[in-house]
C-alpha cells in the first residue's frame, strides 16, 4: 500500500524544514584546507555567540562597518549581564566599527569598558592599543566631532589623558613606551616646557635603554632652555641645561658636534647664568643690602669667570673697594693670652725703691 500523495508531501516538507532549522542554527566558519583554500564548514553547535562574533569582524573587513555596529549592538544589548566571555570582544569589535566610521570619540566608550571590566582578557590590550592610536591622533591635532558632525573640538586634554593612562595600565610595554614620548613631544609643541621637560626626564628613567632616548635627551635640553625667561628670574633651568647638555655631549658626540650641542652651547649657557646672577645683583643693590650684592657679585666671577657679565661684576668690585681683601681684625684676647692680676706680693714696692722710701699719703715728712 503506498502512502497518499499529500502524506509524502507533508514528510518531504518536514525534512526540508528540519534540515534549514539545523543549519540556521550552526553558522558558518571557514577552514584553509591545502589546494583547495578556504572553505566553508558549519560551526558546532552552541558557538552561536562566536559566530555572531566573527560575523562582526567579516563586516568590518568588508567594509560594512555599519552593519557591524549594528550586529554587535543588538548582540550585546541581549546579553549585556550575562557575562559571556564573548562581551569583551563585543565590545572591542563595537569600538573597531565606530572608529571606521569616523566616531572614535565614542569608541573610546567601548575600549574602556573592555580596560575596565575585562583586565584578564585577550582583548584587553587590543583595546589600550586602539585607544593609543586615538590618543596619538588627538595629540598630534586631529579634532574631535561636535555632535558627531564637524571635527572643530580640541582634543588636547583627551589625547593627555589617554596617554597617562596607558602608562599606568600597561607599564613597562612597548605601548607604554610610546605613549610616554609621545606625551612629552606632546607638551613641547604646546610650548608648555617646564611639563615637557619633566615628561622627558620621566621617560629617561622608565626607559633608559628605549628607543627615543637620544630624542628624549636633546629635547630636554632645548625644553630646559626654554624655561629660562630671561636674566631678572630663576636660573635653575639653565644649569640642568648645562648639565643636561654635557650629558648629551658624553653619550652622542658625533650629534652633538652637529647640533651645536657641546662646548659651543655650554658657554652660551654660561653667559646666560652670569648675567641672571649679575640682575640678582642689581637687585641687591637696589634694595640696599650691600652684603648681598658683594656676595652675589663674587660668586658671578668664580662659576662664570669667561663671562661678559664676570667683566662687569669685577669692575663694579674693584669701584667699591670690594677687590681688596678686607684687613684682618685685632686678635681678641683670650683667657691664655690675657695677663693674670698681680698678686698682693707682686704688687708690694721693694725695699729701696723710691716707692717704698716715700711717705705714704697723709703721712708728714717733717716739720
């Protein structure tokens, strides 16, 4: 007996469907077999949420940022506090979308999500990568959007912020690394030299053998240089840079000798020093506190004695007598040197001395 037609209809549909139900629920991946390339192959079943996952970077790849950004936002907002393994890829691949759209402002949303809930995975300094790259870009101008339209915000202060904070997450990395000298160039373009020559020295002792020592070293010393603000202020600056400068000079000589970063530059240094010391001077004298003047005076020719200014302070010592050595005060007396008190023996007149031969007073000699 054969089964009615619309039975076998009924089976064959059943199969069909069973069989479309099974592979929507594995999805695809693919494998590299040798001669024949990629190939694709079902994934085992229950990798669901990985397959939403590499769905997400196949988009991307292809230039379907948008559609990324969509799957991983829908993917997420389900499973969001289920903590998944998968969410700290989510979450990265979500910032990677944005970024190629042009938004990486709020990428940085993602990134941080994954710095701060997922320290322990794989994704983590993928993240702190991309948000260096983001910060790197800030630093070196590029503008942040306004209302997601325009690129007209500074982004200085981002840019510093992110490339503190890679520091502090990742120290001691290559990415740390970079973000240390690219946060000190960052302060020496803005002209912000004391916070520049600073980063510089941090770099210096994080990383001595780094890559951007030489870099960090001469910059430093352009930096400490610049600090100085002329002869009526603090000159601490300029002796660092003279310090600094040998420095440079010892480790790079061939640079240095190029550069003018040697000899040539010390004694420029030098002349700067003294005439700093020679305004504190005037200023001593001004206010009347002659001790000071003198003072500050002979330290000038002592540390500068090459010095226009060690010129001028010398004829200014030698016009109010402060050349000459001052004379040397009487000793004081002292207990070994003062004479004792004559005793009553000692101060006695001897027998036939007139004093003892004369009358002593009140006493009559005769008549």
């Amino acid at each position: 007996m054969t089964p009615p037609r619309t039975g076998l209809l009924f089976i064959a549909c059943w199969l069909a469907l069973s069989a479309s139900l099974s592979a929507w629920g594995q999805s695809e991946s693919r494998r590299l077999d040798e001669g024949s390339g990629w190939r694709q192959e079902a994934a085992a079943p229950g990798n669901e949420d990985d397959a939403v996952m590499a769905e997400a970077r196949r988009q991307i790849a292809d230039d379907r940022a948008r559609q990324a950004l969509s799957t991983l936002t829908k993917w997420i907002d389900s499973n969001a506090r289920t903590g998944k393994p998968q969410l700290a890829e989510a979450h990265r691949l979500r910032g990677d979308a944005l970024v190629a759209l042009g938004q990486e402002y709020r990428a940085l949303y993602d990134y941080e999500v994954v710095a701060l809930k997922h320290a322990q995975s794989d994704q983590y300094p993928i993240a702190i990568q991309r948000e260096l790259d983001i910060g790197i870009a800030y630093a070196n101008g590029k503008k942040r959007k306004l209302w997601g339209l325009i690129r007209v915000d500074d982004a200085g202060e981002i840019a510093q912020e992110i490339l503190v904070r890679v520091q502090e997450r990742l120290p001691g990395s290559v990415l740390a690394e970079q973000a240390a000298i690219e946060l000190a160039d960052y302060y020496f373009r803005k002209r912000e030299m004391d916070l520049a020559s600073e980063a510089y020295n941090l770099y210096l002792i994080n990383f001595p053998a780094g890559p951007n020592r030489r870099h960090a070293m001469e910059r430093r010393v352009y930096a400490s240089i610049a600090e100085f603000n002329g002869p009526n202020y603090d000159g601490t600056s300029l002796l660092n840079a003279r310090e600094q400068t040998r420095a440079f000079a010892r480790e790079y000589p061939a640079e240095a000798a190029e550069k003018e970063l040697d000899q040539r530059l010390v004694d420029r240094i030098d002349e700067a020093s003294a005439a700093q010391m020679l305004s504190s001077a005037m200023w001593y004298r001004k206010v009347g506190d002659e001790a000071g003047e003198r003072l500050t005076l002979r330290r000038l020719v002592h540390k500068h004695p090459r010095t226009v200014a060690a010129d001028t302070a010398l004829t200014t010592l030698d016009e109010r007598g402060w050349l000459r050595a001052p004379e040397a005060p009487p000793p004081e007396a002292t207990p070994e040197t003062t004479p004792a008190p004559p005793s009553e023996a000692e101060a006695a007149p001897a027998e036939g001395s007139p004093s003892a031969d004369a009358p002593a007073p009140g006493e009559g000699g005769g008549s």
